[in-house]
C-alpha cells in the first residue's frame, strides 16, 4: 500500500480508498451486502494496507455506518483509520431531516457518530450543494462541527467549480475551516471534471477523491455493448444507465484492449490511468466481490507509459455534466 497526504493536511491516507455505500442492508438496494458479508471486507482492506474508509448517513439509511462503525472497532485502532462520511440528502420525510441548513448538519453529526462509534470523524463532507439554504449558514455550521472536536476536516463533493470557489472565498474571510477535499465524479469515460474542478482543486490544494472510479463497473467491460448488464447491481443502479451510454463502449474497448495486453483486469487499467491523473489522492472504490478489493489494490502496481495513456484518453468525447443531482 501506498500512503500520501489528504490534498494540503498533514493527514495521510491510503492510496486506495473503500467506498462503504455497498455495506448496509440490502433493504435500501437489492445489490447491499448485510453486515455479515459486509465484515470480511472491512478486514481484508485492513489487512491490505487500506486506512481510508468513505459511508454516508444516507447509505442504507443508517446501516452502512453502524456497519462500518462495528467493523472497524473490532479490527483496528481508531487512530490508525481514516472514517470519511457525508450529509445532506434525505434521511426521512421530514422536511428539516435533510439538506445543509444548521439545523441538519448539527443534528446529522452526532447521529452519525453515534452509529460509527467514534467521537468524532476524520472526514465531513457535503454530499451535495444545497440550493436552498444561504452558503454562509452550512459553512459556519461546519466550522462550528469541526471547532467542537466532531470532524478533524471538512471536504465538499459533486458541484460547479464556481460553487466551491464561493466557498472557499467566504471561509478565508471568514476565517473557517476550509474544505480540503473534492469527492467528484471522474473516471475515463466521464472526464469533464478536467476542465474547471480538477484545475481549481490544483490550484487551492484541494485532494480529489473520485466516486465512481470504474463508472460504476461500466469500464470493466461487464455491459458489453448492445447487451444488459450482468449483474444485479447493473440490472437496478437507474444511475449507472443515466450517466453512461453507448458512445462510451469505444473508451470500455481501449481499456479492455490495454488490459490484454498487459495480462491484468480492466479494473487494473482504469484505476491506473486515475492514479496517474494530477491531483487525485485515492480513487474511492466499492466492492462485493474479494477479487474486485484485491485488483483495486493491485492497480497501484500498475505503471502506464506515455503512449498508453494518450491511446487511453483519445477516444473521448464531451458530455454534459452528470453527477451533480
């Protein structure tokens, strides 16, 4: 394993880092592992070096981070791991029980560190921009979360450029804790974070932390064009068919091509040419299946050449932004 610092912090992490929307209950998503199947996860990263862990309080509704939350007390020292998690989207029915306003963020961290077991969390991220609530109220109540011990950092996640450049200029003057992290969506096929995000986030010192490192198993060639999806989380994931389509299987055949070539997975391709990219700390990464946690970390062995990742990159095209909803 790899270890580098959280963009600017003096946290290090792990180069890989396990995405946890997979563990929870299969209630919320027919693809979710339960806690049993969830555990041998958590342990195996551990024991492969991972340090980095990303849930949400909207994951499973709770259960991804009581999971979580077990798991990591039972295997590992709280100080030796990195627990990211996010607020904002819905958690009820309750018109107050979402969105960024103070009320929420106040009562989303506690609840949240209640389910993990910790005292407080390394990472606190928005999960998106709220459009309803002024950005001076959710920025001020993050330092206010950070400022009583419960999150070491904040970080923000999908939004425009000119959004998180806002953010940053109120919380300089403002003299708050500053984001330190974009968790955006960038991967092969979708690359239009390049343009104004990643530059902004090289610029500030923000670390980027992709979701969707494998386009939600598109470029691992499991939707092979002109067929249905394979699995059951291909099958049901209504936001793996909105983000991707048909013009991207030329991006899919590359990476497979390349893959061939190098005697290693798909996986292995696309989450080099990621670790590659300028600025990306530790592409986040889901897993069901062991040998999926195992490529994820093998990928870190995987060294492309120029040349391969120019054929890489060639065929993409422009797409409208995906990812901020």
């Amino acid at each position: 394993m790899q270890y580098v610092n959280l963009g600017r912090t003096g946290l290090k992490v792990s180069r890989i880092c396990l995405g946890c929307m997979t563990y929870g209950s299969p209630a919320w998503r027919e693809w979710v592992l339960d806690e049993e199947a969830s555990r041998p996860f958590i342990k195996r990263a551990l024991e492969l070096g991972v340090t980095f862990f990303d849930t949400a309080d909207m994951y499973s509704l709770g259960a991804s981070e009581e999971v979580v939350g077990r798991a990591l007390r039972d295997f590992a020292h709280r100080d030796e791991v990195v627990i990211a998690t996010k607020v904002y989207q819905p958690m009820s029915d309750g018109p107050n029980d979402r969105g960024l306003s103070r009320k929420h963020i106040m009562k989303s961290i506690d609840r949240s560190l209640r389910r993990l077991g910790s005292d407080y969390v390394d990472l606190y991220q928005i999960h998106r921009y709220d459009y309803e609530t002024p950005l001076e109220e959710t920025l001020e109540a993050l330092h206010d979360v950070v400022k009583a011990g419960k999150a070491r950092y904040i970080g923000a996640s999908s939004m425009w450029a000119w959004q998180l450049a806002k953010a940053l200029g109120i919380q300089e003057r403002r003299d708050w804790a500053r984001f330190v992290t974009m968790q955006n969506h960038y991967n092969l096929v979708y690359r239009e974070e390049e343009r104004e995000m990643i530059p902004l986030c090289l610029d500030q010192g923000l670390g980027i932390i992709p979701w969707s490192p494998l386009a939600r198993g598109f470029l691992t060639g499991n939707r092979p064009k002109g067929t249905e999806p394979t699995t059951v989380r291909g099958r049901t994931d209504t936001i793996s068919h909105a983000l991707y389509n048909e013009g991207d299987h030329v991006v899919v055949e590359r990476v497979s091509e390349l893959a061939t070539a190098r005697g290693v997975s798909n996986a292995q391709i696309a989450l080099a040419w990621l670790l590659h990219s300028p600025g990306v700390t530790a592409p986040i990464i889901g897993a069901s299946k062991m040998y999926q946690l195992e490529e994820a970390i093998a990928a870190l062995e995987v060294r492309l050449d120029d040349e391969e990742l120019r054929r890489l990159e060639e065929p993409y095209t422009p797409h409208t932004v995906r990812g901020h909803a």
